[in-house]
C-alpha cells in the first residue's frame, strides 16, 4: 500500500513539473507572437524588439537553470519566473504602445 502511494504521489509530482514547463513555453510563445505582430504593424523599432528578444532569452535560460539544479521547478521559482514572464508582458505592451515606430 505503501508503495502504491509513493507510486502515485511521483507520478503527479512529474506531471505537475511537466505541465509548468509546457505553460512557460506557451506563454513564451504568445510573447514571440506578440513581439512579431508589433513588429510587422511598425509598433516596435529594432532597438526595442532586441531588448526584448533579450529579455525573454534571459527568462528561458532562467527557467532551464532552475530546471537543472534540482530536477523541477519549486513553488518559488515558480513564482519568481511568473513574476519575470508578466514583467515581459507588460514590457512588451509598454514598448508597442509608446510614441517611437518604426515607418
């Protein structure tokens, strides 16, 4: 019985992990798509789609160093990369929204 229960609680323990690095990059993507469409409406110059490009680089070495230290992703590094994918977020949103352009 005992044995059963280790079984299981590893079991989802991995699917957990599996499913919050499947959603860090699906939001990653969805930040891709973002900064491409702004870039093809003229919303980002190059200088602005670099630093992006850079932050969301950074925020997808972070998330493989903190899957390399242990294995998976705690609940605070968890948050940490949550907290630094809605920073992009609103970079991103900040950026295509300002006065500069492209044409």
């Amino acid at each position: 019985m005992k044995a059963k229960f280790i079984i299981v609680a590893t079991a989802l323990l991995s699917v957990s992990a599996i499913n919050a690095s499947a959603q860090n990059n699906r939001s990653l993507q969805d930040e891709n798509q973002r900064i491409h469409q702004g870039v093809m409406s003229g919303q980002l110059t190059a200088g602005e789609t670099a630093r992006l490009h850079a932050q969301k680089a950074q925020l997808r070495r972070e998330a493989i160093r903190y899957k390399t230290n242990d294995g998976k992703i705690g609940p605070r590094e968890r948050a940490d990369l949550k907290r630094d994918n809605r920073r992009l977020s609103k970079n991103i949103c900040r950026q295509k929204h300002d006065r500069q352009k492209r044409f």
